[in-house]
C-alpha cells in the first residue's frame, strides 16, 4: 500500500509540496539540486503515507503526533506547544509555507478534516486546467500565472 496521505499532523497541506509534485511529474532533476541530493532520493506521497522524504521522515512533530496517536497536532493537549510555535513562526528559519499551518489546524477543526482536504486540493489547483500546483510555482505547466495564489504570501 503505497497511497498518497497529504495531510500533515501540523496541518501542512503535502499536496502542495514542491517533492510530492515532482514524483508525481517525473521532475525529480530539478528539486535534486535545489536540496543537493540525488534525483532518486527526491520521492514521497505525503507525511503519513509509507513513502515520505527523508528530510520529513526526520520531522520531530511527525514522530511525536503518530506516538501520542492524534489525528492533528491541534487535538493534542499540549497543542500549541513549544516545537509547533517553532514551525508556525512566521520570522523563522523555515520556508514561508509553515505559516499556514496555525491557519489550516483551525480549518480542519472548523470544518472537518475531510472538508478541509477537499478545500485544500481545489486551493492548489490550477484554475484553468486543474493540474495540482506547489507552493511555489509561478506558471502552471498549460500556461496560467500562478502568481498571487500561494496562500501563504497572505500570512
Ligand atoms: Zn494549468
């Protein structure tokens, strides 16, 4: 069983995640060099599916969150604790993207998770041909400008 599970513990929305996306695309080449590895360690389907990028497989929140067995951070009771105001500060060390977890933990507990990740895979769609975008891409694969449409540039 090797399915895609793109809703991370801290909220993180995997299906905008610039790794999951170029697995998905054969883009491997290019992300490789952005993080310095190998094109063949460039895979993963999301943080709790079997298959997660090394760099998240060594994510504290996620090990923490499947040992306490709660479904998001935010139903866990010592949410938000010292580690999550790490990753949700906006002036960190952090890709900007982390800003929208705070946000999408008060979503998913507003609407339901199911809810939540129908809302988040239209959120990161492509308004012209429905192809899955990442946090930060700039032009779609058919063309769209895909500027002014990451989220997080808003938070
Ligand atoms: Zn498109």
């Amino acid at each position: 069983m090797n399915d895609e599970a793109l809703d991370g513990y801290c909220g993180l929305w995997c299906g905008a995640c610039e790794i999951v996306k170029a697995e998905r695309n054969g883009t491997q080449d290019g992300i490789a060099g952005i993080f310095g590895v190998e094109p063949s360690e460039i895979h993963c389907r999301g943080c709790r599916s079997e298959d997660v990028f090394a760099g998240c497989s060594r994510c504290p929140m996620r090990a923490c969150a499947s040992t306490r067995e709660v479904e998001f951070c935010s139903d866990c009771p010592d949410f938000p604790c010292g580690e999550y105001h790490r990753i949700a500060s906006s002036d960190d060390s952090l890709p900007p993207h982390f800003r929208t977890t705070i946000r999408n933990l008060g979503e998913i507990r507003e609407k339901g998770a199911s809810e939540w990740r129908r809302l988040q895979a239209g959120r990161w769609a492509c308004p012209s041909c429905g192809r899955p975008f990442s946090w930060y891409a700039e032009e779609c694969s058919c063309g769209q400008d895909l500027r002014g449409r990451k989220d997080w540039e808003k938070l």
